[in-house]
C-alpha cells in the first residue's frame, strides 16, 4: 500500500478527502441545491443578407398593390412582446458550510489553483514543495493547511535500528529544505515515514520514540510536525497506547496526527453495518473508514491525547484485502460495478 504511483494516480483523478478536528464527531453535510437552469437562446437569422438581389423589373406598380404592401408591412397589435428571462444568481459552490475535504498533489497542477479559488479546500498534501508552489497556495487560500512529506525516505527496520539517531538523520536531512523561509512560512507541517506497518508493541514503541524526537527536534526551528501517517486498517488497536509518547510530543508541539483511510468497492465497506459478516454492524464507526473514530473514542480521547487530526488520503482503494467486489485499483476500476448495484448512472 505504499507505492507513491497510488498517489500520483490520485492526483489524477484530483480527489481525496480530508477530516481536520478537535473532536470526533462531524456535522451532517449540506445537500448541495439544484442550480436553476439558463434558458437556451434562439437563434435569429441576421438582418444583413450576403446574396446578392436580383434587380426587378422597372414596372410602376398600381395604387392598390401599394396599398396592400403598405397594410402587410404593419405588424400585428395582436403579438405579445417577449419579455426576456432574467438570469439567475449562480449558487455558491459549495454551499452550506464550510468544507473538511482537501487534495492530494503529487506536481503542480493548475486545476488545484481553480479549486483552490473557491474558498473550499481544507487541506492539501502535497508530495511537490517547491517554495514558489506553496506560497501561491497560501496565497490563493490562505486557510488551506499545507502537508508535506519528503518523498525519498525509505522505511526503517524498526526492529533494528536506533530511532534517536535516525531521528536525528532526519531532522539534518529535513531542516535545511523546511526551514527555507518561503516553505517554512507556508508549509503547515511534514510527515516523515509513509504507512510504516506495525505488528508488535516493541516496534510501535520504538516507531513513537522517533517520532517524539523528530517532532522535537523540528519545534526547536519552527517546523511542525505530522506524526503517524499508518496504512488503512492500522496499527492494530491494541498498539496505540505504545505509540502515546509520540502523540504526547505533539500535543506540547502543537503537530497533527496523519493517518489514511481507504477502502473499496465502495468508501463506506467495513463500516457501519457494511460488513462481510452479516448482521455485524460498527455503528457510526468501521475497520477502515471512519476507524479513526475508534481510535479516539476507545483510546485517545480517555488518555487526554485527543490531537489534532488530520486524514491526509483517503479514498476507493482496490488493494485493500479480504473486501467483496471485482478486481480493482483505482476508483476508475469500479465504475461498472457501481452502475450494475445501481449506485451510480453518470460516470463515464
């Protein structure tokens, strides 16, 4: 689940979600309102003719065919005079209130700015930090938090290794590029190891010693830091607790728990009662999405660890394992399957 070409095939299909909060529960989106439709004009043929007239003949016409022309030549009091339809005011986009999706961007595409302009776009996690990048981000959105990752950091065997010192690495290698001043005044914060997995309670120990390091040592230079950033369906549960020092470093350092929620065919697989095992139902809760839910109401939220969050990717991902449904990758792989379950009719 870690290949950066899932990222750049989201970038492509410009979507991926986002839930910043201080607390769990989200409010009920808005239904977004039909837009009044404009009447087409009509068409009207041009007063001003290319043919050329062919000239009549030179006979003076009688008083009465004069007569006639002249009465055929006044239009008719009968006829109403159309009135023209006003055009309707464009509905705010979108509206109701204020937006917690955000974008994944893996190169500096100009459509992100289009969106950007609307006002609506909570977060971007951007893969490209080129300093002028990010400032016309902050500068098209101002509000629009910013996360980076640097791309080429290799995951560590965290059974062997001394995570103070490759926290220390990190910072040398990090520092000298976030602390650019263009980036450091527009980059919100940066993310280190891309889904690390996790399988025991040494190496989510160990994984939160390097984390609280790195994040400390960012803060000493104004760098804030997003901690985590674990694969769909991770860590086990029952290995948060370990990883507590790391989320303690964040709260003193005002930094940002990352975490990814994918699933497929459909977002909504694994959560609620959309279970493989009938009659199992997770409530307003699931295994991949919504697990962040889970996470701090069971574990975070009773520790007084209930950081910021922010789900830096989500969306349909086809290599989640044990899921109903077709083969599949991207969301694109799943179009017919929704159009014969009858979820959908519009997809190309």
């Amino acid at each position: 689940m870690n290949p950066i070409n899932r990222y750049i095939t989201a970038v492509a299909a410009v979507v991926v979600a986002l839930i910043l909060l201080s607390a769990c529960d989200q409010p009920t989106p808005t239904p977004t309102p039909t837009r009044t439709p404009k009447a087409t004009p009509t068409l009207t043929a041009s007063a001003t003719s290319t043919a050329t007239a062919t000239p009549a003949a030179t006979a003076t016409p009688s008083p009465a065919a004069t007569e006639t022309a002249s009465v055929a030549q006044v239009p008719s009091t009968d006829t109403p005079v159309p009135t023209p339809t006003p055009t309707p005011s464009a509905t705010p986009f979108p509206p109701g209130p204020p937006s917690k999706l955000g974008l994944v961007v893996g190169y500096n595409h100009p459509q992100l700015f289009d969106l950007l302009a609307t006002g609506n776009v909570a977060v971007v996690k951007t893969l490209e930090y080129d300093p002028n990048f990010v400032v016309e981000i902050k500068k098209v959105s101002p509000d629009t938090l910013i996360v980076s990752r640097y791309t080429p950091l290799p995951l560590p065997d965290l059974n062997n290794w001394d995570p103070i010192a490759a926290a220390r690495q990190f910072a040398d290698l990090l520092l000298p590029i976030a602390t650019e001043p263009r980036r450091l005044a527009s980059i919100d914060c940066w993310e280190a190891y891309n889904e690390p997995t996790v399988t025991t309670v040494e190496q989510m120990a160990s994984l939160a010693v390097f984390e609280a390091e790195r994040t400390r040592l960012l803060a000493e230079a104004g760098v804030r830091s997003c901690v985590g950033n674990f694969g769909t369906g991770q860590p086990p549960l029952e290995l948060w607790p370990a990883f507590f020092p790391a989320l303690e470093a964040v709260k003193q350092y005002n930094g940002f728990l990352g975490l990814h929620e994918y699933s497929a065919p459909e977002m909504w697989f694994a959560a609620g009662a959309n279970q493989l095992e009938s009659g199992s139902d997770e409530g307003d809760e699931g295994w991949l999405t919504l697990r962040y839910r889970k996470v701090y109401r069971d574990i975070l939220e009773p520790a007084g660890l209930a950081v910021p969050l922010v789900i830096t990717e989500t969306g349909v991902d086809g290599l989640v394992s044990g899921r109903p449904g077709p083969a599949g990758n991207g969301w694109k792989d799943f179009a017919d399957y929704w159009r014969s379950q009858g979820l959908v009719s519009t997809l190309p």
